[in-house]
C-alpha cells in the first residue's frame, strides 16, 4: 500500500504527527510567527538561527529567539557557528534553556557575515568542518548530564537524548556541488535527520530550486535518516509535487509561510482530501492581529509595531487595495494605527 503524502515522521527519538513544517526563517520565525503557524496546523517548527559564538556570551537577544510557543507541541532550536567547541558549549546551553526536542545545525545561511564566521554555507565547502561540528552537537547531546526544562517549566531530569539534525544547500556555487559529500558527512557524525535547500550559496534565493537533487538525495540515504526538502514550496500544489517527485519524508516551507500561516492547514487539507479553501480576508487580518498581539507581550509595544510592518504587508498580499493598504502599514507605529488602517475589514 502506498504511504500517504501527509504522514508521520521520526527524528531519532522524536516522534512527529505529520510532516509539514516551518523552517528557520531570520527575522521572522520567532515564537509570536510559530505560534500562529501552529494554530494553522504547522507539524514542527524551527527558531530564527541562533549564534552558538553569541549565546555561550550570554545575549540576552539569543536567549529570547530560542523561547517556545505555549501552543508548540514540538519545536527546534536552530545554531550556527563555525568551531565545534562552541557549537559543543552552545547545544549544552540550549538542552539546559529550553524544552526544544531538537536541535539543527545551520549549514545552508548565504548572508556574508555568517559565512565570514566559518559557518552557515561555508560548510558545504568543508565536509570535514561539518562533520566536526555535527559530531561536537551530538555528542553534547548524548553526554549531556545537566537538567532540563520541561513545556511546563518544570526542571526535570535529562532523559531521552535529543536528536541533532542539519540543514544544508546543494553546494557553493555550480562548480562546486557537494550535497553527497556534506550528507555522507552529516550521516557519519550521528545526524537524525537532513534538510536540503536545493539551491547553491551563490544563487542565494534566486533562480529555482533544484529538486532534482532533493530526490538524488533521497535515493543517496536510502532510508539512513529522513530527509525534509526545502525550497520553492509556495502553495499546497507544490508542496504536493515535491513529496511526489522527489520522495522525501517532508516539506518545509519558508517564504511560502509568511504572511500565510493558513499554508499548513491548506497543504494538509490538499494531501489529505485533494481540495482546500481560501481563507477570508477577515480571517487573514485577524490572523495578523492575533501575531501583533503575541510579538507586544515579548518586544514591547513599539518595537512589535514596527517589526509587524512586513508582517502586516505579507498578510495583506492579492487583497483588493493592498499597494494604498501597504502605503499606510509601513508608516504605523500602534496598535491603534494598524486598527484604523484594517477598520473595513
């Protein structure tokens, strides 16, 4: 019989009721953006990146991006950073911080600075770095013998070790394509899981995402470990088509979830039933409130004004009016101003 599209996934000791997931998005995959995605049925979720070189400095910044939804069944703590010793240090601080049930390592990030540390899409250039730092984490993991924190609050005991999974891109540039390589690597150091952006780091996001390769990739494990593809995942229909085509254990989508949490409900609607609805436009805005709401109590009212901008012009995309509606959201400072701006709706 064949699996269905939408099913079940297993990170190592983490058992996962479904397979569409948010990826690790800087600047907007914070608690406030996960926890609206769960409400619309995100299966996982991952943290904004977190610096391993900032958080063993104790930022009071990193210690916020790695706080967990109240509604987040499961979640996961992203890190990047270029020295397995502080990678080493790091996940230890993210076992004893939080009650995420999974960390990922960042081995994908095309921004210059965070190549510049050694990390980030650096790696894919350097199997033999990845494999040291995927190696550190795991082994972090597994000897881990602090406390932890439980969804509750609780500080409990550590027992079950958390699996440590890694999110890379195709290679460094067209000459230089190194997925096979950079998985054998990430397999070898004890990996429960791989993310494969089908892109390059000098094609950043442009262009199209190579799918051909996520399912090379898939056929390349054979079953070692799951392999989730990212890329390109705008709509119910593509999400359909790259479990389809290229046989991967689940899709993460990025952009495509932005300003459109309701992505996972329609995905799973689409895989499960083969149709979906549109979400009313009420619905949308509401749904940016409910955000605006949850971004106040961590930032503070004004900073969560201003960052709800972009969130708010993401939201209001192919709505009747929305280049005037936009003109208006990027100028708001209060919730009031983003209430007289949507009264209509």
């Amino acid at each position: 019989m064949m699996k269905s599209l939408y099913h079940p996934v297993k990170i190592g000791s983490l058992s996962l009721d479904g397979n569409l997931f948010l990826a690790p998005v800087a600047g907007y995959s914070d608690r406030a953006f996960r926890s609206v995605c769960a409400d619309y049925g995100a299966d996982f979720a991952y943290t904004e990146m977190v610096s391993a070189e900032a958080l063993t400095r104790g930022s009071e910044k990193t210690e916020e991006i790695m706080l967990r939804a109240p509604n987040e069944s499961h979640y996961a703590v992203q890190i990047f950073g270029g020295v397995p010793e502080t990678m080493a240090n790091a996940a230890r601080l993210v076992l004893e911080r939080t009650s995420t049930e999974c960390i990922d390592i960042n081995g994908g990030c095309p921004v210059p600075k965070i190549i510049k540390s050694g990390a980030g899409s650096t790696l894919t250039k350097d199997p033999d770095k990845l494999y040291s730092i995927v190696k550190a984490a795991v082994e972090a993991s597994k000897n881990y013998d602090g406390k932890r924190i439980d969804r509750g609050g609780n500080v409990v005991p550590y027992t079950e070790c958390v699996p440590v999974t890694v999110k890379v891109r195709s290679g460094w540039d067209a000459e230089h394509i190194t997925w096979k390589e950079t998985a054998e690597a990430a397999i070898a150091a004890g990996a429960s899981a791989i993310t494969l952006h089908g892109r390059t780091r000098a094609q950043g996001y442009e262009g199209k995402a190579d799918w051909g390769i996520l399912k090379e990739l898939v056929s390349f494990v054979a079953g070692r470990i799951p392999v989730f593809g990212s890329g390109d995942a705008f709509s119910p229909e593509s999400a359909k088509e790259m479990l389809e085509t290229t046989g991967c254990d689940a899709v993460m989508f990025a952009r495509g979830a932005m300003g459109n949490p309701f992505i996972f409900k329609k995905t799973h609607d689409f895989l499960t039933t083969g149709s979906y609805s549109e979400i009313p436009v009420e619905k949308r805005i509401a749904t940016g409130f409910a955000e605006l709401e949850l971004l106040i109590q961590d930032k503070g009212d004004l900073v969560a004004c201003r960052e709800a901008r972009k969130r708010f012009c993401a939201y209001t995309k192919g709505i009747e009016g929305s280049a005037q509606l936009r003109k208006q959201i990027v100028m708001a400072n209060s919730v009031e101003e983003y209430k007289k701006i949507f009264s209509q709706y």
